[in-house]
C-alpha cells in the first residue's frame, strides 16, 4: 500500500513531468521517448522485428507483447494502454489482438494489414463444424473478414517494411531519409528470402501442410501449398470426427510430417502423426520471439518444410 504521503508526492511528479513534457514539446505533439526519439510501440514480435529494422537509431522502438506469450491472448495493463495511446505510432495487425485494436488511436497508428493483399481466413471454416463457434472467437480471428497472420510471407512483409517508412517519415520528418533507406534495406532482405522460398519450395513431393494452428494460410498462399488446420485455436482439442477426417486427406495426400509449434502443447499433432503413420515436426508461426531472429527463423522454418515436404532444391 501506498502511503498518504507517497501517493500525494508521485501525483506531483507526475504532474510536474506532465507540464514538463508539455513545455519541451509544445500543445498538440506526439509524444516521444526522454531522450527526444519518437516512442514506436509494436504489438508483437515479426512487427517488433521489423520496426526496430525500419526504425533504427532514430526511433525508440518497445515491444508490447512479452516474449513466450501467445500474442492472440495478450490482456493490457492501464500502463500499456496509455503507451499505445500517447505513442507517436503504434503498429499493429488488425484482427490478432482484439485488446489492442480497442486501445490504439487511429491517428497515430500503423495496420499493417492494410498495406498489403489480404486473403479470407482458411476456406476450410466449413470443416470446422462441431468444434463449437466459441473457440474461434476466443482465437480473436472469428470476426475477420481476412487472415491476419500476414508476416508469414515475406513478400508482404517487403510491402509492409516499404509503407512503415513512409509513414516513420511522415511522422518524424527531420530523420526521413533514414527511415526509407532502412525501410529499403529491410524490403530487399524480405525479397531475398522470398526467393530462397520459392526456389526452396519448386519442387516437393506433397504440397500439404498439415498444421496444429491455422496460421500458415499466407505461406501456402503464397508458395502453392495447401494448408490443412487440425483446429483454427491451437488451445481447442478438436473432435474425434475432425482428427480422423484430417488422418483420411493426410493419408491421401502423402503426408509425412504434422506440423506443431513452440508455444502450444504438441499432442493434438501427435495423436494425429500416430494415426496416419507420420513424424512431428516444429513450424515457428513466430507469434514470439524465436531464438534468433525472424529472418534466421524463417530460414529455419525453410529448412523444416523442404525435409517435411521432399522438396529438392
Ligand atoms: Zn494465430
């Protein structure tokens, strides 16, 4: 508990502070970090990754989703809503995280999803049927007229770092030259890895992706694969009627591997694995930060699908 005393000396700090604030930048500007810097706060990690690239020295870049955490299920404290709020930007994808989409202020806020060619969430909502409409909303994606997790494809990634350092420029015009060079530099990365994708993935036994968590819809989009969700929220045991369905187009399609991730328990995919004779294996949908960084965990991510898939590169 806080003692009278305390709590009336940190109303005038904070209130000092305020004036402070308001004396150093003038009524009306955006907020910015101690040290001068525009404060950037990114909702999840690939962004996190990809503002902290874009925005190098020049922009004081915070993560608001903490490692190990599946963004999807992220709750605000009052303090992260009022650094989303009084942030000079705040990028996001609508659609991953309902507490944030409620928190940003539409003049100082980035959607990546907007910059680039969205695709419906999975055609395969239909085959869904019997797990119950409650668990698709809990997964934040139910009300969606698209897939939000876009990241997973590096092109639009390319898009997405080029339209970020428009917007960076704008916001904080003295340093917009850096912001669109580092912008640049970053697009031609995600191009590159792009290409490793599309020459990785020319030529491979089977095309399926069998996948515990739906979020590979960009990635099988954009490399010809044909993505098949055991359930659309990882932490929902689907029915015995959905498994076996996915074991009978596995078996059909010469599915050698089920496809499980880090932050989910892995034995929906291994039931799944035992009954159609396959292995198990981890594709990062970088939801958090991997051990590396989203570039080296893509190329992981490469790495598994070639063996998964037979792919001969
Ligand atoms: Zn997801």
């Amino acid at each position: 508990m806080m003692s009278g005393f305390s709590r009336l000396r940190a109303g005038g700090l904070l209130a000092t502070a305020a004036l402070f604030a308001t004396a150093a930048c003038g009524a009306g500007a955006a907020e910015t970090a101690p040290d001068g810097k525009p404060a950037v706060v990114a909702a999840f990690y690939p962004l996190q990754w990809l503002t902290e690239q874009v925005g190098g020295s020049d922009a004081q870049v915070s993560g608001l989703t903490p490692p190990g955490v599946e963004p999807h299920d992220v709750e605000l404290g009052i303090q992260q809503v009022t650094e989303l709020k009084n942030a000079t930007l705040a990028v996001y994808v609508k659609g991953v995280q309902p507490a944030v989409d409620e928190a940003v202020e539409p003049d100082t806020s980035f959607d990546a999803a907007t910059s680039v060619a969205t695709i419906p969430v999975g055609e395969h909502a239909g085959e869904h049927a019997g797990e119950g409409e409650e668990s698709a909303e809990e997964h934040g994606h139910e009300e969606l007229p698209y897939d939000p997790h876009l990241w997973l494809d590096p092109s639009r990634l390319a898009t997405v770092a080029t339209k970020l350092g428009e917007r960076l420029a704008t916001a904080d015009p003295a340093h917009a030259q850096g912001y669109k060079d580092r912008a640049a530099k970053t697009a031609a990365a995600l191009t590159a890895l792009d290409q490793e994708f599309a020459k990785g993935l020319t030529t491979c036994t089977t095309r399926t992706l069998v996948t515990a968590h739906e979020a590979f819809g960009y990635l099988s989009d954009r490399y010809r694969l044909k993505q098949i969700g055991i359930t659309l929220d990882p932490e929902t045991e689907p029915s015995p009627a959905r498994l076996s369905e996915v074991a009978k187009l596995a078996k059909a399609e010469g599915v050698t591997t089920i496809f499980t991730e880090a932050l989910v328990s892995p034995k929906v995919a291994e039931v799944l694995a035992s009954q159609v004779g396959a292995k198990t294996a981890v594709l990062d949908p970088l939801e958090s930060k991997p051990s590396g960084d989203y570039l080296s965990a893509m190329r992981d991510n490469l790495k598994t699908l070639q063996t998964a898939l037979g792919c001969t590169a």
